[in-house]
C-alpha cells in the first residue's frame, strides 16, 4: 500500500512538517543539519516504536504526532506530555468510526503493523550502501530466488524426501510387527483341532443334561420300588402278592439298567469337567481374534503405503526431468549465443536480416 502524504510534529527538529510523496521510490535530499535523518526516525517510531523514551521530543512543542496518509485510510501515533500515548486508524467512511489502540510497552499493535507492512527494505538512510549494488552475485541471485520462490522446489523436494524417509520407517516397523505376529499366528495352527474339541464338548453338555434328566427318573423308580416293598409286606397271600412281585422284578431289572447308566453318567461328568478346564485354557486362544484382524489392517496399510510411495517416486522423476530439461536449455542458449557473437564478428552480413554490417 503506497504512503501519499507524512505528517510530523515535534520530533525531534521538526517542529510541524508535511510531506507529499510521490508513487514509487522518494528520495530526501538537503543541507546538513535540516532534519532528513529525523524523517526516517520518525517513520520507524511509528511503525516500530524505536527510538524509545521521551528524548526525541521536546516539552514546549506540545504533542508529539506522526501520521501517514494511505491509499484509503489514515493512520497516526500521538504522544501527550501527560502520557497519553495511542494509536488510531481513520476511515475515510465516518459511519466505521476510528479504530483506537493504546500503546502497551514497547510493543505496537499487530492491526498498525499490518496496515502498514513497512520492512527496513523499504527505509535507507544516507549512511547506507544502495540496495543490491554492493552485495555479490551469491546474494543478488539469492534474494531474486526468494522474490522468484524458487526455493520452494529445493524444499518441496526435501520435504517428499523427508516423507520418503519417514514411510520407509514406517514399512520398515511395519514389517517387524508382521514378522512377530507371523510367529505368534503359528501358535493358531492348532485352532482346526480346538473347534472339533469344542463341538466335542458341546455334545458331552447336551448328553450330560440329558443324564442328569435319566439320574432324576432313577430316583423316582426307586421311590416307586420302595413303595412297592411296603405293599407287599402288607399282602398276605401269594396270588395277590405275584402280580407285584412280577412288577418289582421287572423294576429291579430296570434298576441294574439306571444303575450301569448313573455309572457311564458321573464317567461322563469327569470328561465333562477336564473339558470345562481345557476350554478355560484355550480361551485365550480365541481372544486373539482382534489380533489377527489388526494384522490383516497392518497388511492393508502396508499395501496402500507402498501405492504412495510409488506415487511419489513418480513426482520425483518428474521433477528431476524438468530440472534436467531446464539445464539443458540452458546450455544449448548459451552455445546459440556463442555462435551468434563469433557469425557477427567474423562476416559482414548480419545472420539476422541479411544487410551488410557497417563498420
């Protein structure tokens, strides 16, 4: 944003001077001793507050103020003899209002300091060599490469290296973490059997609850046979008493049967519990499920990180294609402007437009 006017106001030998300042470089020239050094202070005290203290101005000349007229607004500092010390910013628009900052420290507002974008560029005192024309070839292409961005290839670049680098670690970890949990997944080899084992178990449950069932009707029959025994106590003829004879041998007989079952029953239980213990113990086989699914996600990613890098390994060929390309015209424009000057000095008709050259 271009300044079009200063005004400044007793600082230091000025003690009230306005400048009108052209589009472009402005360059201040006069005697010695006529305030051109303080200008420069001046602008530098509003921008960034230096110098400091009060010796700049002087108690009888009232407020010290420096103000710039911008393109569309107006911007100044004041400083009073009773301390009062502010910032303002002026709309050319009355309906905005001004904007009013205090000064706090040393510090200037970040509103005035955007406002303004003055760098010490922009400032050069009589004291200072002209800008550019005593710094080196280095420095000079330097700072065009810098107003240029050049150097945002040379880190565009450093920083796919750097992510070269940073997924070539992680591959590598990665691929560590796959090699440990291979060896852990040998440990599943014997899953397939644990299922059968599982099932195995599962029908030994059912066939116990239906045992159990069969023990509960044993006790009933000899309930039921114990009864019986009192009614024949209490019958005194054979011929009433046979038919329950019968019936109790035919229940005795029963009773062998239930007592061979109740026996292969509490057998069966014994395996039932060694396989409640032996499911307990591979419990922790099947709570390795997560584990296997994270490495099948580790997998996945490896394989979309190898797909990114492949990508940038593409960006970088063809970076370093146009590098090459662009140093190679290079060349090839020197060489034509070699053999351009050596056709012009030695013929005497010029390559160009085909006129005889005048010595």
């Amino acid at each position: 944003m271009m300044i079009k006017n200063l005004t400044i106001q007793n600082f230091l030998s000025h003690k009230k001077t306005e400048l009108e300042l052209s589009p472009g470089v402005n360059i201040i020239v006069g005697p010695t001793d006529s305030g051109k050094s303080a200008i420069i202070r001046a602008l530098k005290w509003l921008v960034w507050n230096r110098p400091v203290g009060e010796s700049f101005r002087s108690n009888w000349g009232g407020d010290t103020f420096v103000g710039i007229e911008l393109e569309d607004r107006y911007v100044y500092r004041a400083k009073g003899k009773g301390g009062g010390n502010e910032y303002r910013i002026e709309h050319p628009n009355p309906e905005k209002g001004d904007d009013i900052f205090k000064a706090i420290k040393t510090d200037v507002p970040e509103e005035i300091k955007k406002i303004l974008n003055l760098n010490e560029t922009n400032l050069q005192t009589q004291f200072e060599s002209h800008f550019l024309l005593s710094k080196s070839a280095g420095e000079v292409a330097a700072h065009f490469n810098k107003v240029a961005h050049l150097d945002k290839i040379d880190k565009g670049l450093s920083t796919i290296q750097g992510w070269f680098r940073g997924i070539e670690r992680n591959i590598t970890m990665d691929e560590k973490k796959l090699e440990e949990y291979s060896e852990d997944l040998t440990e599943f080899d014997t899953l397939s059997r644990v299922e059968e084992r599982i099932e195995r178990l599962e029908y030994i449950s059912t066939k116990q609850k239906e045992l159990r069932l069969n023990a509960k009707e044993i006790k009933n029959i000899i309930e039921d046979v114990q009864e019986l025994e009192k009614e024949i106590v209490s019958h005194k003829s054979f011929v009433e008493v046979q038919p329950l004879v019968n019936e109790i041998l035919k229940y005795f007989k029963l009773i062998n049967q239930k007592e061979i079952e109740l026996n292969d029953l509490e057998g069966f239980i014994m395996d039932i519990e060694d396989c409640e213990e032996e499911i307990k113990r591979l419990k922790k086989f099947t709570s390795m499920e997560k584990e296997v699914d994270s490495l099948l996600e580790i997998g996945e990613d490896i394989t979309k990180k190898e797909k990114d890098q492949k990508k940038l390994g593409k960006l970088v060929f063809k970076i370093e294609t146009v590098e090459n390309l662009s140093a190679h015209a290079k060349e090839d424009i020197e060489e034509y402007e070699k053999e351009f000057h050596k056709q012009l000095g030695k013929g005497k008709q010029c390559p160009l437009c085909g006129s005889i050259i005048k010595k």
